[in-house]
C-alpha cells in the first residue's frame, strides 16, 4: 500500500472517528456494565456517592443492611445494558427491566454510569479495540 492510500484510510477513519469509537466502546459491554453492576452492589453511584435514600428500616432488617444495592433477585441487574450513540460517541448503561422507571426515580439517573476510578479501568481495553479496528481498517483493508 503506497502513503497517498494510507493516507486516505487514516484519514477516513478519524473523520468517523465517533462510529469507531462507539464500536469500541460496546466491543467492552460486559466489562462496562459489570463494573456499574459492582457499584450498585457497593451502593454507589456514577459520581461516586452513596445511593440515597437508604432502606426503610424494615427492608434493611430483611436485607441484613441499610445501603441500597439494588439486587433483589438480581433480575434489575442480569437485564443491564450498553448502548452507544454512534453520532456521538457516547454511550449509556440501561436496564430492559419493568422497575427501571422506579429506581430511576426513587434514585436518580446517576446509579446508571462509571465512577472515575471505573472509567480508568476501561481505557485500556477500549483502547485495545480501537486500535484493532484501526489497524483493519486501515492498515489491512
């Protein structure tokens, strides 16, 4: 491949650099998500606060605690998903389950995201992946 296509490739692929990077991104759903599940089970939300209110007392008498981990049967966070906004770039988590509109509610939008330190664990593999994509579409194609 002479530099004049290479070039043209690499310049292609950054002008869509938005698509590539939400291939990238969903490329890592299951570490993305698991890592919102494991906060919500350390009662914690995208900003890096508690999840607020706590339990009633009742509930947390049956719970055994006070903070909200929001797992009940687990079935809110087995129905977690990514999704990505291919104009853009981002990309959001989001539960398919009936009581979403609920715990979005009583909660707020921010038990759905990555904290900080969260969004730091997944660079290098989205990053990964995004050289990958890179390197097929431009260097191999």
């Amino acid at each position: 491949m002479d530099l004049a296509k290479l070039k043209m490739r690499s310049n292609a692929f950054v002008r869509d650099i938005d698509v590539w990077i939400s291939i990238a991104v969903a490329d890592n759903e299951l570490l993305i998500v698991g890592l919102n599940r494991g906060q919500m089970l350390n009662s914690r939300l995208s900003t890096g606060k508690p999840i607020k209110p706590l339990y009633s007392k009742l509930y947390a008498k049956k719970k055994g605690y006070n903070e909200p981990d929001l797992f009940g049967k687990g079935i809110f966070q087995k129905e977690m998903f990514l999704e990505t906004n291919e104009s853009n770039g981002t990309y959001f988590i989001r539960s398919s389950n009936f009581v979403t509109p609920f715990i979005e509610k009583m909660y707020g939008d921010d038990i759905f995201g990555l904290e900080q330190p969260n969004k730091k664990k997944v660079i290098p593999s989205s990053s990964t992946s995004l050289f990958k994509l890179w390197e097929k579409n431009v260097l191999q194609k």
